[in-house]
C-alpha cells in the first residue's frame, strides 16, 4: 500500500512538473468571501438561536519562484446572533502573512496550498454589557481548487481551519479557538 501511495505522489509531481507554471515576479491580487448561518435549538427550556456570519478577506502575493508565492492578507468578519429577539454581535479583523505553492493539476487548474499565522482581534457587542475586545495569534491552513477562466483571473474555493487564542488584560484566562471557514473568490494576476 506504502509503495502505491509513493507511486501516485511520484506521479502527480511529474505530471505538474509539465503543466503551467505561475512565473517568478508574477502579483497576485484576490477578494475571497464567507457566508454561514446556523440554527441552535437548545431545547423547550432555553429556546432557539440563529447565528449568522459574513465576510471578505483581500490579500495580495508576490511569486518569489514558479508556483510558490509568499503575502498578507487582511480578513474582515461580521457574526451576529439572535436569540428571545435579542441581538448580538461581533466583528473580527485579522492580519495574515502566509506562503502558498500551486500545484498545477491540468490545464488551467491549480491546487493551492496555504500556511499562514496573523493576528486576530475580536470586538464583542452585546446588549447590556459595555464592548469588549479580545486579541491574540492565529493560524490558518487551506486547500482548495483554482480555475483560470482567462489568462490573469481565476476563481477559486478554498476550505481550512483557523486556529489560535486568544485574550485580553479583563480576561482571567486566554482562550484557545479553531474553526472552518469556506471561501469562494477571484484573483487576479499581474
């Protein structure tokens, strides 16, 4: 089985080896968004709550060798959740440098692979309860699937955990955190 997998590894990295390649010096600017609502039913007792989120994320990335390109990124998240016809909500803001190779799978098609670490700050508003804010490290992983419809834009899809923690002077403990987020977007190559 061990030799099988080496075998299919081996082989996909020669068959990219002939694809397209995305140059060293090429720009690549994109606008990624996230949509996810969520429906709680906590029982007779506590009642229900909906939960919706929705964001964008621009970054930018230089291609330092053919597919392998390294940038920042800026995400922007807006959650908020109803309950009893009480609304709450949260913003969160993170910053991102990461490093992303594509392998090419075919012609016109890429397989991105992302590792990134940032920092993440999430504001709190509730009602009744002044604002507060919570920060700290955060670390993204993502896989996904790009197709160029012409020859410098592309769409992709994109699915991977955040992960890190997160805290603030009024906290008595940090707070540890993952999630999944699903991207759909358009880069653009210059």
């Amino acid at each position: 089985m061990k030799n099988v997998i080496l075998f299919s590894f081996m082989a996909l990295l020669s068959v990219s080896s002939v694809l397209a390649q995305i140059d060293r010096g090429t720009v690549a600017l994109g606008v990624d968004a996230t949509f996810n609502r969520t429906n709680y039913d906590f029982g007779p007792n506590i009642g229900e709550s909906t939960t919706t989120t929705l964001g964008g994320e621009v970054g930018i990335g230089f291609f330092v060798a053919e597919n392998l390109s390294i940038g920042g990124a800026l995400g922007l998240l807006r959650t908020s959740a109803e309950a009893d016809n009480i609304t709450s909500a949260q913003n969160e803001t993170a910053f991102n440098a990461f490093g992303s190779y594509y392998v090419p799978l075919g012609e016109n098609f890429y397989l991105p692979l992302t590792a990134g670490a940032g920092f993440n700050s999430i504001r709190f508003e509730d009602p009744g309860v002044e604002d507060y804010s919570i920060n700290g490290f955060n670390f993204i992983l993502r896989a996904g699937l790009e197709y160029l419809v012409a020859e410098k834009i592309g769409v992709r899809f994109s699915l991977g955990p955040q992960f890190g923690e997160l805290g603030s002077d009024d906290l008595i403990t940090d707070i540890d955190y993952s999630n999944w987020k699903f991207f759909v977007g358009t880069i653009f190559y210059f």
